[in-house]
C-alpha cells in the first residue's frame, strides 16, 4: 500500500542513518527482515491491533519474539539502538509498517553499496554456472553488483525476462511472438 510506505520511508531513512554511522548496515538489514517477519505474523497483527497492550508491551512481545525464535544460526541479539527503534515504532503505533520499512531500508542500502537488484524469470530452473555468467554480463552491461532473483514462469515457453529498476530485457519465446504479433498488425 502506498500510505504504508509513506508511512515508513522516515522510520527507514533513520534506520539507514544510525546503520550509516555505526557501520552496521548488514546488521540492521537482517534485524528488520527477522523484525518484519515478526510483524507480518497473523498472530502478530492480532496483537498490534489489540487496543489493550500498551506501547510498551508490544514493544516488549516484538523484541521477545524476534530474539527467541530459533534460526539455524543462533538467537537474533539486537543492539540498543536496535530495541530502542523498536520502541519509537511502537510508541508512534508504526509497527504493522516494518515489511515496509524493511524494503525501503535495503532499497537505501543496496543504493549506498551501488547494488541493484535483478528479477530474473525463466521458463525452466537455471543451473549455477548459467545464473552467475547472467548475473556477470548484467554486472558488465549496468556497471554495478546485481543480486538477482530468480523465479521461474513456463508461461514464458523458452529464455528469460529480466528486469533491474525500470529497464527490462525480455529474451522469452512469449515476448518475440508478441513482438512478433505486434509488427504483423501495423
């Protein structure tokens, strides 16, 4: 929702400059994917809805929640700018908005780091080896790092369509017969 992410961009904008001057951006990156996930919960959302739990106990659930989920790794341990973040979110009822915050929040960084992202769909799985040489010759044509995401679409009967910001390469079957169609009607 666009009011969502109106909402968020400051809460992310903050983030990204507290991540900045401490040189933590990859730190506060996985802190509000673990966080947006937590909000992103039914389970969640029912109790930031809940008009009975004050500020501070969904600040309190959030941060338990997030820090004792068990992940292949270890327990999620947040800084105190991290929790303290937490709580403005809280206290200003903005925690239903860190899915949002969280993208925009890498939107700035991949910005920072000069990284873009690639939505790669094929029509069938791509191996390793033919993934990075894409992933190589997107970084030789937009002269940065790609971090690509790959999903596959059979709708597109053969090849790939790429697309990184706003520019798109379409290299499927289904977007030459289109094109294709297009040129045979004018």
């Amino acid at each position: 929702m666009a009011e969502n992410v109106t909402l968020a961009r400051p809460y992310a904008e903050a983030a990204f400059q507290l991540a900045k001057s401490g040189g933590a951006l990859a730190a506060w990156s996985d802190v509000l994917s673990r966080l947006s996930a937590v909000a992103g919960r039914p389970e969640m959302e029912e109790c930031i809805g809940n008009p009975r739990l004050s500020p501070a106990q969904l600040a309190q659930l959030c941060l338990e929640v997030a820090t004792n989920v068990a992940t292949p790794d270890a327990k999620l341990s947040l800084s105190a700018d991290q929790q303290n973040f937490v709580r403005v979110l809280a206290d200003n009822d903005r925690l239903i908005v860190l899915p949002e915050i969280a993208e925009l929040f890498n939107e700035l960084k991949h910005g920072h780091e000069g990284v873009k992202d690639a939505e790669i769909s094929s029509a069938f799985a791509l191996d390793d080896a033919t993934l990075k040489t894409l992933v190589a010759d997107l970084e030789r044509k937009f002269e940065c790092k790609i971090q690509a995401t790959v999903k596959v679409d059979a709708e597109l009967i053969g090849g790939v369509r790429i697309a990184v910001g706003d520019e798109v390469i379409d290299a499927s079957v289904r977007g030459k017969l289109a094109a294709m169609a297009t040129a045979l009607k004018n």
